[in-house]
C-alpha cells in the first residue's frame, strides 16, 4: 500500500515537474508549437524557423562565440549585451578615453569602432543526422565507438559542399543517442556603434549579479558588416552594413504578468539528466572547492582594483568572468539544497526503476563510478581553478607546453610567432606584482586542501600564507615570467621579440626559475596522480550516461525531453512572472527606473548613476517610453529556461517582435543548469523600452532610432 502511494506520488510528481510549460530549450525545428500556442504564441513555428522564407532565426545569432544578439534594423544592426560586449568596449578604453565609465555612441557609420577578431555566426540549416553519424556503430566498444563517431562526422562534413564562409558543425545530443548537423555562416567584420556607460550598462555589478530586482541596462549594439555581395569578409573599409534576411521589430508596449514569453539563443551547457549522486558530489565537493579558491582570488584582486584607476581598467573584464561563475556557484549550492534536487532526483529514480528495473543496475554503476571518481574529481577542482586563476601559474603552463614541443624539435618560427602573441594577450592585462600575492595564497590553499597522496612533493613548504607572500614575490621580482625580469636586455613587455631572440638561452632561464618549477612539479604530480584516473572514470560515466538516458526516455513516455544545451541554437518559452522565493517574500516581475534611483549611492563604484539619467528621471523626460503608471520600465522576469551563453538573446512577445534582451536568472533559481525548478527559476531580462529610452533620451542617438522598426 505504501508503496503504491508513493510509485504513484512520484509519477505524479514526474508529470507535474516536468511539464513543459516550465523548463526546456528546443532545437528550433523541433519546436511544441501547439503548446507554445496554447500558452499565447499567436505567430506559428514556421515563423520561428524556415529555410525557405524569412524567419525570426535569421535575426538571430552566436555573437562572439560565447553569447548571443539579435539584428535589430535592415541595415545590420546588432543588439547585445554590454557584459557581452565588454572586453570590446574596454581594449577601446584607455585612462584618458575611458570608454567604460563614458559610454560611447559613434555619430555616424564612419565612427564605429573595429573589433579584430570578432565574429558573429548564423545558423542557416539543421539537420538530424543521427543515422549517419552512428552509423556501422553496433557492437563497439566505447574507445572504438568515439573513433567512429569522429570519422563518420569527419566524412559527413567533407560530403557537404560549402562556402568559404560557411561550416558545419556536428553536435551530439541526449548524451550522444542522437546527432544534429548546423550549418554556420561566419561574419568577421563587427564594429562597435554604441554603449551605455556602465553606470548604466553594468549597474549594481557584482553585488546585484544574479539578483532580482534588478536595475541593470545591460546591452551594446554593434553592427555586421559585409562584402559589396552582402556575404561575410574580412575587415575591410570598402565592406558595407549588412542586410539581413529578417531583423526584430521592436515593441514598446507595456509588458503584462503572464503575458507569453519566448528566448531564442545560444545556452552554453547544462546537466537536466545527472543522476542523484552526481548532484550530490556537486554541492558537497567540487562547487565548494571552485568557489574557495575563487574566492581568495578576487578578494586579493579587489584591493587593488579599488586602490588604482589603472588596475581597475586592466581586470575589469577578467574580475567580472571570475566573480560571475564563483558567484553563480555560490547560489546553485544554495539552489540545490534548497529545492531538496538530491531527494526529487531519487524520488525521479525510484519511479524511473518501477517501469525498468534494469535502471536500478545503471543507477547502481553511476554510485560506484562518482564514489570511486570523488578524490580524483576533488584534486581536478582545487588544480584547475588554482591554475586559472593564478596567471602567473596559467604563464608558466604556457611556457611548459612551448618547451616541450621545443625539446620535441616542434618549433618553427609561426609557432614562436603564435606563441608571443598568444602571450602579449595575456600580458596586456596582467599585473606581475599582483598576481604574486595571488599565487600565494593560492597555493598556500592548494596545498592545505590537497590531500597527502595527490600532493607534490616538497609542497608542505607552502603550507604558509605570510611566508609564501614573502617567496613568491622574491620569484616574482627576478622572473621572466612574471615580466618583471628582462632577458637580453628586454622583458615580454619592452621587447617581447628580444625575449625571444635567443631560444635556448630562453628556455635555460625559465627552467631555471622557480615558479615555472613549482607549476611542473604541480602539473608532473597532477598529471601522474589524478588526471588519467578522473578522465578514464569520467569516459565511463559519459558512456553510462548516454544509457541512462536512453532508458529514461523509454521509461518515461510522458516526459518531452530536451537534450541539454550544448552552445547550440535553441528556443525556451514561457510566461512573464514574478516569484516567491522565500517565506513572505514575494518578486514582481517588473522593475523601473525608480528602482535604479532607489539605489543610487553617489560615487560608489557599483551603484552610481550618471548625472544625465537622474536629470532625466527628476524632469520625467521620458517621451513614448514610460508605462501607463508613468513610469520607465527597466527589467523583468519570466518562466524561460536560459543558461549561460543566452546572454544577449532576444526575449520576443506573441507575434515575435522584441521586447527586451536576456541578460541573467535570478539568484534563488540559478540550479536550473541542474534542475530546474519552476518555483525559483526566472530568467532576468532588460526591456526595449530601456534600452530605447538610453538610446533616445540619454544619448541622443537618433540616428540608430531611425534605422528600427517600433511597434507601438
Ligand atoms: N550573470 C550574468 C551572466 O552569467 C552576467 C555576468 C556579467 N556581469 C558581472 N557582474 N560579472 O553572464
Ligand atoms: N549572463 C549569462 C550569460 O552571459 C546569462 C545568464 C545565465 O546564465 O542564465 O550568458
């Protein structure tokens, strides 16, 4: 009897928690159109995505590999993030011309700025191509089942016939049971035409990052350009704006609670499908590990970020990716814990192994695979942020794999070429000094955390805050590193290639040196301990785990299921809504300016507000952009599943015009990558009619105003 009740409390559980009114990001041709409408889409799939007419997706795109934006005028206009379009905006910065604090709006084509390297792509066909990809697969085993698998895709992208702009992308969904194939056109002429500054684009910073309410007018616009035959080149001053196929309309209505709601973007990665035990290892294990060492790493940062203009600009784009995922961190652990996922996951399993009991084996496997993995995956933690984050460290790697392949006889002159630039990349925005006090500290908790037999030997030494300060920064001092030390006469940053001038003379130096010593014996130590042992357990768990999803799809017939994001293209739907994430605390959905003035504090380097908007907000100089209640809407929350990489994707109402720019989830819900939970998740977006009233009101750009389509 018990039983029943609870096999039968669990299938409920299984339909209402998955339901997909909440939760999901779907390839776009495979979209639920009908429940879609049923929620208030009045346009119709093939609007969204259509390789023979016009469609939304033409609008949309992969800006810069790692976010998304959107065309928003014929004439390429591209809206996106500012935090997207942030590390542009700074190298046009100087302490002089600081295009960070002042914002920057070009007066006209000719005054936007170029951005080498940057690149924008568009997805133009998809297609499922399981069957060719799995092909002649049967009966592998898994090492000879990926080697396959790479030749087959390898063969399937050569028998496609493309552009010299365009290229195939062949990704692996539902753990590798299906495979799809993109289509990408690459645009490599991007320029920068206006952004607010970040008093405004990034108000509230890392205090209010992954927070609602939220005040943030977090966008950029850029602008796509292309050859004299509208198709992707290289910069080039003759190359003119491109025309899109389709590009957004944009809408200043007021928003409504429950109002339907879609996002088209990018999501980078999430985990929907993880068995119990692995969640469990995230919040006890590997979570807390990053964000301690995270931790240490931005606090020594901040210091002298806040003590020195210079400084402040050099980190501001690297502090804010380190702060970002350390504090998303922070509130999935939070997330996790609090949404019980562990125990629903086991409630989920226990109603998956009453259908197949066969699930019990899996489940039984993945135990034993993460308990035996959990050291391994604890060391791989604490080494790879600790080598992230100590640059110092992350230089001396560098110049470890360069010498190796030097001994290897690997070097050519391209080679030491890449190599120097790839370095003066790095050194642009990296303070020797400090980053010594950071490599301190963090190996001082490198070695304190490491257990006895995954630890160097000789470490014990570095047990010692204080005594590593005075040590590392003595190696610091006398590195070539570091950049603080010259060799023939020049360091990396006078004269890198008199650095490099003199190979073996080069290389007998940093072997030399004591930091790059200390990262070897780290690495050699790492390498030899943990690294094969985590990888080889982490190739069966992802074998297991293509298994455990193909059973849990066949066991669970009532559940539409998404394979998880993967940095392709995708489509989430939902309702605009507020929430209540604690006892007595409830969210509206929508901010206003009146908010942004609420937390204004004069000067403050997170939450000042330039004079010009408080000039606006006190005259209530607000045009056709304030709301019935007279106000200037800002931000707002909905259902839409979005992770990482979102950022900068289009938020369209009912008939596809757009009403506001993804920007973050809010701090209670951010274990959606994990387990999305209805309850706590929203999504956080900028509405238009923010973005415009900057626009208009505070930079005057009314040329860029002209070049959109409004929907009033
Ligand atoms: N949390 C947002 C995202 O994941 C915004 C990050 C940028 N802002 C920041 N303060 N670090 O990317
Ligand atoms: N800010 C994130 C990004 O850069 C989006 C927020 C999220 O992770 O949902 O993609």
């Amino acid at each position: 009897m018990l039983r029943k009740t609870l096999v039968i409390a669990s299938l409920f559980q299984a339909a209402t928690f998955f339901s997909q009114q909440y939760g999901g990001m779907w390839i776009p041709t495979e979209i639920n159109e009908k429940e879609m409408k049923s929620l208030g889409m009045k346009i119709e799939a093939k609007d969204i995505w259509n390789t023979e007419k016009p469609s939304i997706k033409d609008a949309v795109v992969q800006f810069n590999r790692g976010c998304t934006g959107e065309i928003i005028s014929p004439k390429g206009l591209l809206l996106t993030n500012h935090h997207c379009g942030y590390s542009a905006i700074q190298s046009h910065s100087t302490v002089e011309n600081d295009l960070l604090s002042n914002g920057f709006w070009a007066k006209n084509n000719q005054g936007e700025l170029t951005n080498p390297g940057m690149v924008v792509d568009f997805v133009t066909d998809i297609k499922d191509v399981t069957s060719e990809i799995l092909a002649n697969t049967s009966g592998l085993t898994d090492k000879e089942l990926n080697k396959k698998i790479e030749e087959n895709i390898a063969e399937y992208r050569k028998s496609q016939k493309l552009e010299n702009y365009q290229s195939i992308l062949v990704k692996s969904m539902f753990a590798g049971n299906k495979y799809y194939a993109f289509t990408v056109e690459t645009f490599k002429d991007i320029r920068l035409v206006g952004a607010p500054p970040q008093s405004i684009g990034k108000f509230g910073s890392d205090t209010d990052n992954w927070v609602w309410p939220r005040h943030t007018g977090d966008f950029s616009i850029f602008r796509v350009y292309a050859d004299k035959n509208n198709k992707p080149a290289e910069y080039s001053p003759e190359n003119v704006p491109f025309t899109p196929k389709h590009y957004l309309p944009i809408s200043v209505k007021d928003i409504k609670e429950n109002d339907f709601t879609f996002v088209f973007g990018f999501p980078g990665r999430t985990n929907e499908y993880l068995p119990s035990i692995a969640i469990e290892k995230i919040v006890t294990d590997t979570n807390p590990a990053r964000i301690e060492v995270r931790d240490i790493a931005l606090k020594t940062l901040d210091e002298k970020m806040r003590a020195d203009d210079a400084t402040r600009i050099k980190y501001a784009s690297k502090y804010a990716s380190v702060a970002n995922y350390w504090k998303k961190w922070i509130g999935e652990t939070k997330g996790l814990k609090k949404s019980n996922a562990v125990v629903k996951k086991q409630e989920y399993e226990t109603f998956l192994a009453s259908k197949n009991p066969e699930i019990k084996n899996t489940l039984a496997e993945f135990n034993s695979l993460y308990n035996q993995q959990a050291p391994y995956a604890l060391n791989n933690a604490y080494y790879t942020e600790v080598l992230r984050n100590a640059e110092t460290l992350t230089l001396a790697n560098l110049f470890n794999g360069f010498i190796n392949s030097y001994e290897a006889g690997k070097i050519d002159d391209r080679a030491v070429k890449n190599f120097k630039n790839r370095l003066s990349g790095i050194y642009k925005d990296y303070d020797g000094e400090l980053d010594a006090k950071v490599m301190a500290k963090l190996l001082a908790l490198y070695t304190n955390k490491t257990q006895a037999e995954f630890l160097p030997e000789g470490f014990n030494q570095y047990k010692d805050v204080n005594q590593n300060l005075q040590v590392f920064e003595n190696w610091s001092k006398n590195s070539v590193i570091s950049g603080r030390n010259s060799i023939n006469g020049a360091t990396v940053y006078t004269d890198i290639d008199k650095v490099f001038s003199n190979l073996p003379e080069l290389v007998k130096t940093i072997k030399a040196d004591p930091i790059y010593q200390t990262l070897t014996k780290m690495k050699e130590t790492y390498i030899a301990k943990a690294d094969s042992q985590y990888s080889t357990l982490q190739d069966k768990i992802d074998a297991l785990q293509k298994k455990y999803l193909a059973q849990m799809m066949t066991a669970d017939q009532d559940r539409k299921f998404f394979p998880d994001a993967n940095s392709t293209l995708r489509v989430t739907y939902g309702k605009v809504k507020g929430s209540t994430p604690q006892d007595a605390i409830t969210y509206h959905y929508e901010t206003t300016l009146d908010g942004a003035i609420e937390k204004y504090v004069p000067g403050d380097y997170e939450f000042d507000l330039p004079k010009k908007l408080i000039e606006l907000y006190n005259n209530k100089d607000y045009g056709t952009y304030k709301n019935a209640a007279g106000k200037i809407p800002l931000a707002f929350t909905a259902t839409n599943h979005t992770t990482g990489g979102n950022s900068g994707s289009p938020a369209l109402d009912a008939n596809g015009n757009l009403i506001g720019l993804n920007f973050d989830r809010q701090w209670e819900g951010t274990m959606s990558d994990i387990n999305y939970d209805p309850k706590f998740s929203r999504n956080i977006m900028v509405q238009t009619k923010y973005i415009l009233f900057i626009i208009d009101k505070f930079a005057n750009a009314k040329w860029l105003l002209d070049e959109m389509k409004i929907v009033k």
